[in-house]
C-alpha cells in the first residue's frame, strides 16, 4: 500500500528561510511547494522548487573519497567513513602539534548554518583562521553596523508591526525582486511595496523594478561612497536632517558635515555619472518623505571602498532618523533561543589565537573573527606556509576569490585538503578527501541565518543517497575525534545544546517549526530606553551613534567616510583605460543560480545556459556583437568567454558579466572549466579594502571582442560550447 506524508520544513536553497511542504511516497519526494503557513506565505523560488532534480541528480557524490592521482587529476579511491575521518584528525593532529593550531583553517561557501560549525571547530582547536566568503559578501556591513550604533544588524522594517510602512525606500545595488538570498525578505519587501511613495533604485543596470521606480540613479560601479556623501551633502546644505535624533543621540555631526562637503552635487555627478538633478532629488526624497529605509547588496561588498561605502550609507541611514523608528532600519528583538550563533561566541578569541589571524594586523576590522583569504593566497605563492590543514565545507573558494589562477597555484601548495559537498567541483578537484554532504531534505538543522526575529526547522525529509551525512554530523565526527571535550554525543543532543536557552528541545521544535518574535512583541526606539544602557543612548564608547567613529579613529582608521576611485578605473588608471576601455561589473545575480551552485541542474541551467555579459547595443554596433554571440573579455590578468546579451539598460561604457560561474560538466582536469567564463580570472586580488580586505570584484577595466566559431572548438571546451560528446551533460 501506497504511503503517502506531507512534511514541513524549510528550504536552504540560497541562505534559506521559505516555509516549505514536501510530499513524501513511500520515502521519496514527490512534490515540493511552499507553505501558505509561513513566513513566506507559501511563495518559493525556481532554486528552492527543483530541489527533487538537486538530490535525484546522478552526480552526486555519495561516498567518502581520498585522492588517487595528483591534484586536479580527477584520480579517485572510494574509502570508508572511518579511514576518511580518522586520517583527517591524524592530519589535524599532526599540523597542530608541530607548527600551532592555527595552521588548521576551515572554511566555508555562504552562510548555510554550517558557519556556527565551522568556527565552533576551528576556535575549538585554538585557531581563529576560518576562511569566510564574509569579507565579500555579509561581514562588512553587519561590523559597521555594530561600530556605529553598538548593535550588530539593521534589517529593513519591511513588515508595519509598529504602526508605519517606509514611505522611501532605496535598493541600493539589490534585487531583493529576483533574487533573495534570505528567503522571507522578498516576501515582505514585495508586500511593503504597497505602501512606498518613492522606491530608488542605485544600480548601474535597469533592474526589474527601475521601470516601476521613482528614481533609478545608473551609477558608474564602484562609486557609491561619493554618491552616499554627495547625498549627506545636499541634506546637511538644505537643512533637511532629522535635528532632533542628530542633536540628541548621534555624535560626530559636526565632522560628518565637514567631510561631506567636500563632495559637493558637481564632482559628484561627475565621479558617478549620474546626472545631478538626480542626486538632488534622490537626497531630498530620502530626507524629507521618511520613515525610510535602504536595503543594501553585496555588490557594495565586493569593492575595495567597501567599508567607507557603507560608513556613509548607514551616516545618510542615521542624518534623516530612520534607525529604529517603525518603518525605519531596526534590530530586531532575538527569538527566546537567543542567539543559535552563541554555539561559537562561547568559546572566546583568545589574544593567542587573534595574534595568528593572517592578513589581522592589516585588515583589522575583518579580523574581528575571520582571516582574510587574499593574504593566506599570497603568502603560499610567496612560498610560505600559512596553513597545513584546510576544511572547507560547502564553497568555492577558487570560484568566487579574485584572480583564479593565484588562486588555483596557492591552493596546489596545501598540504591536506578536504571538501565536504554535495557535487564534484573546483574545491573538490583540489582537495585529498571528499566527503559526501547532505542536501537539506534530508537533515534535521536549525535555520538561524543572519540571526534576526525567528528561527526555523530542517526536518530531514528523506535518508540521503549512498553515504552522505548532514555538515553538523561531519563536524561533530571530526570535533568527537579531534577535541571531544567540546562536542556531542549525535546530532540531536547537538541541536538540544543549541535551543536550550528557550528551553526546548530539538523534537518539539522540529513539530513547531518556527520560534520567533513576531511583531508585537518587537521593540522600537531602543536607544530612548534602557535597553542598551542605563537612561537611554547606543551601546558605543561614546553612547551615540557615531557618525564618526571612535573606534575606527583608535584603531587608525579615517573615522569619517571618504570615497576612493576604484583599483582600476577611467580616473585612477588612465594609461590601462586606452587598452582596456571598458569599465566591467560582475555584481548582478540571476533568479536561477546562488552564487557557484546549480548549473548542474536541468531546470535551472536550461534558463540560463552560459553566463551572459550584457553590452549596450550602441557599443556592441562598434565591437562589431551581436545579440548571442561568444565574446572574450580581457582584463591584465587573463581572458574569458560569455554569451553577449545586447541590453539597452546598461551604460555605453560599462559591461557587466555574470559572475561565480564554472562547468559542472567539464573534465577533472582543468578545475571543471573554472578558467573558462569565471570573470575572477579577470579580477585583481592586489587592490583591498583596509578595513575589511574585501578586492574589487565588482569594478575594473576590460576589453571585449568577439570569439571567434574556431576558438570555441579547441578541445578544451569539448562538451561545453561544442556537442560532439553527446549535447548538453547537465541535461541528465
Ligand atoms: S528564496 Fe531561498 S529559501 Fe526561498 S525558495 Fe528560494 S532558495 Fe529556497
């Protein structure tokens, strides 16, 4: 007899969060859709939706493996769980003792819970050396965000529990429409869209929304640190600042006002190619129509101004009194777990550990509980060795760190490398173990990511295929092995740990679902009460918001926002500019992929089957493109070929590649076509923030020409631009 159940969860596709039901027959999934019961109401993406082809997919690895020929070989020996875990704690054991624990990193892709593992791991053994893609995408603004207001995240207030919608809102390089990384946020967005009078768009390409937009400000990339402080000026000029929240709970005014006007609307218009009637018109909207809000993307995170940009941008937030005022940027009130993330803060960064962090004593805000890649890259190809040991859990580091083949060359020079995923890919290739991950239909885990008003439950659905397991049950292995006194007996008193400052346990909460603090409960205008401190203010040295920055100052950072051109650009590198005349981004996201994941997905990949580089026509008529064609793009570093896309919505000047992307499909050897079309082979890892280290991924200069039918059909690209073995192999 049939049996048929529907079950709960939630989808981790992107960073995860949407309600989710899964229709299971006789132990295999059959349906998945959105639960109208959920945060999400019952809305879902294409990601989420073809989770079935995702744990179906014929290539999935499914067994522990150790390396069987030189590295990027493709040579492979099946091994069990226990010769693959008990070699790894040998590793680990052995790096410790002769050169420190710090020479063990782990490292990750984006946040999928697994971060809480992660680095629980790793300053379990001593070590603050875990290798984050923060730095490029989160981090940065979540530290600024705790620098100037003392409190650690500022969400939108998309939802009107206090009583108001914002009546201005700005998605400042952001497709929450198209593409949400976490989940519930899209949801709310779309809904509060309802109730805002003036919605403005920053980007440098239309985007599905500027046509519906009040304002859409086509910046040039890399300049949203002027634009932010061309805004401060205008407001700060006109007298439209909120006088009552700057005079009484901000500190450093005076300054701010100083350093602003030294962008008046002139220069900036010139610097970001946006006319300055815009300019005007954005800062007064902003200004006077409030509450208002801006929901930042992490395009801003992937340039070398990255954390001044934001500075500024979370200054324009404070100067118009949008910060937790309903409608406004708040922090909200945790659910009754706290924090999930305190399964790590327990432990505590020792003065030892912080002392080893590579790349801290330059990038100290990105030290805070992270390495910095870029350094730990550098210093193997300067023939040192940083780290002996690397656990990477999930990502891609060769993918999406600047400049691919530095990149590639360091990593051949690690001693012991694991990968723990789901599909054979770049990291994969690279490694000596391969461990075989579940996907999250098929684990029990806490949703927690970016801890904000509600957690919410992976209830494993079905068993994973061959031998894989969750990333908390491998982490746990290793940890039970490795440091035992600071892990579990299973997964399920792991959890239970987790949770037990409500107090539940992980069964009730895998039969609740969700534990959140749902609107009434949340708290607005914090810093008017004793929330923070005794009589009222911010938790900062100063008890303001610091539009200038007391610690940045300490630290011997500029504690006022400053913009600076980017690495590469028609005014910093004039002289490249003759040979590479085009300024190139590589920010925007597609609907249909996160990040390096799923192109080895039918579904998906039959939306968007080569990453495209979108050219305006007007340009692409003199480059002699057309609508289709390969094309190479070339910067200093190297060249790769995309699919052009002519696209009147883009700046003459500028193109923009889509990002993050290699061939699941192509051999072993060669990292799986990650030189192929991955625009990081293009991106230079020299030029960094100084603050948070963070290189320009999403500003420098190129050149594009038309590839040539000939050049597709080298043998390297055999099965990806040409059909001789057999058509498209994601098309399982
Ligand atoms: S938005 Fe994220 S959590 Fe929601 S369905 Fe898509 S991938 Fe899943």
């Amino acid at each position: 007899m049939t049996e048929k159940k529907i079950v709960e969860t939630t989808c981790k596709s992107c960073h995860g969060g949407c309600g989710v039901l899964v229709e299971v027959t006789d132990g295999v999934i059959t349906h998945i859709e959105g639960n109208p019961d959920s945060t999400t109401g019952g809305t879902m993406c294409a990601k989420g939706l073809s989770s079935i082809q995702h744990i179906d997919n014929p290539y999935r690895i499914i067994h522990p493996y150790k390396r069987a020929g030189e590295k990027g070989e493709g040579k492979w020996k099946q091994i069990s769980w226990d010769e693959a875990l008990d070699t790894i704690a040998v590793k680990i054991k052995e790096a410790t003792e002769k050169y420190g624990p710090w020479t063990v990193a782990t490292s990750q892709g984006t946040g999928r819970g697994y971060n809480r593992y992660t680095h629980r791991f790793s300053r379990s053994m001593g070590s603050a050396n875990v290798i984050s893609p923060g730095y490029i995408c989160h981090s940065p603004r979540i530290g600024l965000y705790g620098l100037i207001t003392g409190y650690g995240r500022l969400y939108c207030d998309y939802h009107g529990w206090g009583g108001e919608f914002p009546k201005t809102q700005i998605s400042w390089a952001k497709q929450l429409e198209i593409s949400s990384a976490d989940s519930e946020m899209c949801y709310w967005y779309m809904k509060s869209l309802d109730y805002c009078k003036n919605l403005i768009i920053i980007d440098p390409r239309a985007t599905a929304y500027t046509s519906r937009a009040t304002l859409w400000l086509q910046i040039r990339p890399g300049t949203d640190a002027a634009l932010a402080l061309g805004m401060i000026n205008i407001i700060i000029q006109e007298g439209l600042w909120d006088k009552e929240f700057v005079d009484n709970w901000t500190y450093g005014f005076e300054e701010l006002k100083k350093r602003a006007a030294e962008y008046p609307v002139e220069k900036v218009s010139e610097i970001t190619w946006i006319p300055k009637e815009k300019i005007i018109q954005a800062a007064r909207l902003f200004a006077q129509d409030t509450p208002g809000v801006i929901q930042i993307g992490s395009s801003l995170e992937r340039q070398a101004n990255c954390g001044q940009t934001l500075r500024a941008i979370i200054d324009l937030m404070a100067i118009c009194g949008n910060i937790e005022r309903p409608g406004g940027m708040v922090s909200w009130v945790l659910p009754e777990t706290g924090l999930i993330e305190d399964v790590f803060n327990e432990i505590p960064l020792t003065d030892e550990m912080r002392s080893h962090i590579y790349g801290g004593d330059k990038f100290k805000m990105g030290a805070a509980r992270t390495c910095n890649p870029d350094t730990i890259i550098r210093e193997f190809n300067k023939g040192e060795k940083p780290i002996r040991v690397w656990i990477s859990v999930g990502g891609q580091q060769i993918v999406h760190m600047a400049n691919t083949k530095q990149v590639v060359e360091g990593l051949k020079k690690v001693d012991f490398m694991v990968q723990v995923d789901q599909f054979w890919g770049p990291m994969a290739e690279m490694s000596d173990i391969v461990l075989p991950a579940a996907h999250w239909l098929e684990m029990d885990d806490i949703y927690d990511m970016h801890p904000r008003w509600f957690i919410e439950a992976h209830n494993k659905c079905v068993d994973p295929p061959g031998e894989a397991k969750s990333d908390a049950w491998i982490f746990n292995e290793i940890g039970r092995r490795v440091v035992p006194d600071y892990w579990f007996k299973d997964v399920e008193t792991l959890l239970d740990y987790e949770l037990r400052k409500a107090p539940i346990t992980w069964k009730q909460f895998s039969e609740k679902i969700i534990s959140g603090c749902f609107g009434p409960d949340q708290v607005y205008y914090k810093y008017k009460t004793d929330y923070w401190r005794k009589g009222g203010g911010f938790p900062t040295p100063t008890g303001k918001l610091e539009l200038y920055s007391t610690v940045l100052e300490n630290l011997g950072y500029d504690p006022l926002p400053y913009f600076e051109e980017p690495g590469e650009s028609p005014f910093s590198t004039p002289e490249l500019t003759k040979e590479y005349p085009l300024v190139l981004t590589t920010g925007f996201r597609s609907p249909f992929y996160f990040l390096a994941q799923y192109r080895n997905i039918p579904w998906l990949r039959s939306f968007m089957e080569y990453p495209t580089m979108q050219v305006n026509p007007e340009t692409a008529k003199e480059l002699g493109i057309e609508d289709g064609d390969f094309v190479w793009i070339e910067s200093p570093r190297g060249k790769i070929i995309q699919k052009a896309r002519l696209f009147p919505g883009i700046d003459p000047r500028v193109v923009a590649a889509t990002a993050n992307w290699f061939y699941p499909e192509a051999p072993a050897q060669g990292y799986r076509g990650v030189f192929i079309s991955n625009p990081n082979v293009l991106t230079d890892n020299n030029h960094q923030d100084p603050m948070y280290g963070s290189p320009d991924l999403t500003c420098l200069l190129c050149k594009v020409y038309k590839c040539q039918p000939e050049e597709l059909k080298d043998p390297q690209y055999a099965g990806i631009f040409t059909t001789e073995h057999g058509g498209k192999p994601w098309a399982w």
